[in-house]
C-alpha cells in the first residue's frame, strides 16, 4: 500500500510540474532581468511582459524550459512524502 501511495504521490508531482512550470519561468523572468535586457533601459515590470518576452525569445517551447530536472525533482519529493505519510 505504501508503494502505491509513492506512485501517487510521484505522479501527482508530475503533474504538478508540468502545469506550473510555464508560471515559474515566467516569475524568473520578472525577478532577474535578462542578460540582453539593460536594468534601466527596458525592464519586465509585470506578467504578461514577461509572457511576450519569453514568447519572442524561444515561443511555446520556452515557457517549458527546464521541465525534466523539475519533473525529475518534484516527482521524487512527492512520492517520498507521499509514501511517508502511510508508512510513518
């Protein structure tokens, strides 16, 4: 029982992952300002400057950037919380 909680748990992360990893990439791009971005010149002060420049810089693709490792980090911290939560 415990292990299926860990596959819960792991796909639930997953999920997770997948669905919010646009968000984050977009509240990177508000808190540190691109390198081809000068700070006083032309900075991302808000959501969707930031969507339209990550948009123009990589389209689609780059609002998932960086999926694998969160899917790889999230998934497991989920199913080792998740199957802690049955067996401790």
């Amino acid at each position: 029982m415990a292990q299926l909680n860990a596959l819960y748990g792991y796909s639930a992360g997953i999920t997770s992952a997948i669905i919010l990893q646009p968000l984050d990439n977009i509240k990177v791009a508000l808190m540190v300002p691109p390198n081809d971005m000068a700070i006083r010149s032309n900075p991302i002060l808000n959501f969707l400057v930031a969507c339209r420049y990550i948009g123009q810089e990589g389209g689609l693709p780059a609002f998932y950037k960086g999926t694998i490792p969160n899917i790889m980090k999230t998934g497991l911290s989920s199913a080792i919380y998740f199957w802690g939560l049955r067996t401790i």
